[in-house]
C-alpha cells in the first residue's frame, strides 16, 4: 500500500463534505486530499492539501471543471460531500471511471433517485415488504382525504426531496391538511412517527450487494443535524432489522437509513444515498467507514465487521483562524497549495 492515492472532496464547506475530509485525513495509507468547493471560505479547504475553487454543481461548466480537476492532478477517487452532487456525478460516474480510471464513490442513479426522494422511498420500502410510513403527495386531493381516513391526525408534511427536517410541517386537523392541497405541491404527506422512543440513524456499508459494516445509533437532533449519538446492546439489535433492507437497495458503497419505532418496530421515513453527517461519529464508535470504503475501491481490502464499543457523542464546535493571506490567495487565483491554518479546539485550555 506504498502507492499514493489522490483523493478528490467535492462539498467542503458542507457539513457532509467536512466529516468526509476529517475521517481522509486520519485514513490509514499514503494520500494527497483534495478539497473543491465553489466558496474560498468553506472550513474543509482546510483540512487537505490543496483547495480548489470551482462553479457551483447548477452552473454549466460544473462538471467540466471537475474532470479537468481530475484528469490534470490524476485524481484516483471522488467523494462526494453534498446531495445537490449526487444525481450529476452517478450519471458520470462510468465515464470517470473508463476514460480517467477514477472512481466516484457513489451509488447507482436509480438508487440516488429512491433516496432523494421520500415517496419514492416510502414506494421502495412497500414493494419489498418492509414497514414504510404511509404516504400520499399533497398534488392529489383523493389521496389527502385517504390518508386522513386511513391514519387521522396528526401527520407529517415535508418537501419530497428535503433534508435535515426543513420544511416539515405537523398537520393537526383536516382544515390544515386541505391548507397544503396545491396541484404542484412538493410536498409528501405521511405517517406520524413518533418520537417518543427516538430517532435512530443507521449507516451501513454495502459492496456487491452484501452489508459489510453497519452501525445503528440513537440521537438528539438540533436544527436537523445530530448533536448528541448514543450506542449500547439495546441500539445494536436494530441492524438485523436494517442489514436486509440495505442490501436490497443495493447501493454502491455508503448509504444511511434514518428511522423511528412504531407499534414497537423500526420504520424508516429517510435514506441518503451516502455518507451522511454521522459518518465521522462512527468513527468514535469503532468504525472509519471512509478509510474501509477508498481501501476496498482502491486496494483490494475486504471490509471487516467493525469491533464496535458502545458509549455516547457529545458535538461541540471548534474554530479555525485562516490567515487573509492565505484566504486571498485561494479567492484570487482559485487554488491553494497546502492550506495552513490553526485549529483550535472546543476546550482552548492547553
């Protein structure tokens, strides 16, 4: 494993993208990370070695800029650090890989598109027998008034293609049910999960159809993100329940399951198609699913069962101070070879 591998990381400045760089860098093999992102300010053009600004993934020349990105620095992987990437690059995943011999770490488009979307979802999870939260698009005025007589109140409205809880409403009544009724809503009308047993995230790792890695994890959320994880035996009985389902779905790689308990099961209401914002969390846990993924893709290594401990993570924030040199280096000339800066800590007691 003496061969250097370039590591390309799209979405820097996404949360996503930064849990990606901070488990690459600690990875065990030889690497040069690189960091795009299409702001000079993003915190993980900080944490490679070398940041690269490029157009953001609705511009035109989005993925012109990354293959000249890979075929100019011989970029031997891409992993993907936002969902906006996530459609553009499984489409071009097979000709990055042919005509540059890199590899996008990314699912299939048909498995992308059953993540992004939550009826689809839902849709995924009937078809293959597994508990789904009902579902209906509030486009459909017969299928509000079905899920009204099926479930009654309350239930869930939230944009198909949302993410990290924006944009969910708690429908009470039929007069606010008949209130997001609009022939070219967005929105999905489901179930209500309660969160009185929690809600739990699983992200599992899932080559040639098999789950070579899972790890289940309870959690608090603020603002739609994980702000609090926890693990112990009782957690851990909920990946049988998740193993067949991840390897039904049968992503490319990474992809994470988010579901709560009803009537004493797991039912899940969200799949990403990806790494996820817990992804370094497992790393605390016993397991770097971004070291085990590049040395199966890039190496040839088996992706062992992880020896996993259980326990609880507690999320602080930490602070960088980029010099305006360095700042303005990356902003003016669009790149920046080893980027320096210095982390300080959530405790600055030394």
């Amino acid at each position: 494993m003496s061969i250097q591998k370039n590591i390309l990381v799209t979405g820097a400045g996404a949360l996503l993208g930064q849990g990606i760089l901070r488990l690459l860098q600690i990875s065990d093999f030889p690497k040069r990370i690189f960091t795009a992102d299409p702001d000079p300010r993003s915190t993980g053009h900080w944490l490679g070695d070398y940041a690269i600004t490029i157009p953001k993934v609705a511009h035109p020349d989005f993925m012109d800029a990354v293959m000249k990105i890979v075929e100019k620095h011989k970029i031997d992987a891409i992993m993907v650090g936002t969902d906006l990437e996530l459609p553009i690059f499984s489409r071009y995943k097979k000709e990055f890989l042919e005509k540059y011999n890199c590899k996008v770490i990314v699912s299939s488009e048909e498995v992308i598109t059953i993540a992004n979307d939550k009826f689809l979802t839902a849709a995924f999870l009937k078809e293959n027998d597994f508990p789904y939260p009902f579902s209906v698009m509030a486009d459909d005025k017969e299928k509000l008034h079905e899920i009204e007589q099926k479930l009654g109140f309350p239930l869930f409205a939230k944009p198909f293609d949302g993410a990290r809880s924006l944009g969910i409403r708690k429908i009470e009544n039929h007069e606010e049910l008949m209130e997001i009724y609009h022939p070219q809503s967005n929105l999905v009308v489901q179930q209500f999960l309660s969160e009185e047993d929690g809600e739990y995230t699983s992200g599992c790792t899932v080559v040639d159809g098999k789950c070579k890695a899972i790890v289940t994890l309870k959690r608090d959320l603020r603002d739609g993100n994980t702000y609090r994880a926890y693990r112990d035996d009782k957690v851990a009985d909920y990946d049988a329940f998740i193993i067949p389902i991840a390897e039904k779905l049968n992503p490319d790689g990474p992809v994470n399951f988010q579901f709560r308990i009803a009537n004493g099961k797991p039912v899940i209401f969200e799949i990403n198609g990806r790494f996820s914002g817990t992804t370094p969390l497992r790393h605390f846990f016993g397991y770097n699913e971004v070291e085990a993924i590049l040395k199966y893709y890039l190496f040839g290594e088996d992706i062992k069962t992880p020896i996993l401990t259980n326990g609880m993570v507690f999320r602080a924030w930490s602070d960088i101070f980029v010099s305006e040199n360095e700042f303005n280096t990356l902003k003016n000339e669009g790149s920046l070879t080893a980027p320096d800066a210095v982390f300080y800590n959530f405790c600055l007691k030394k």
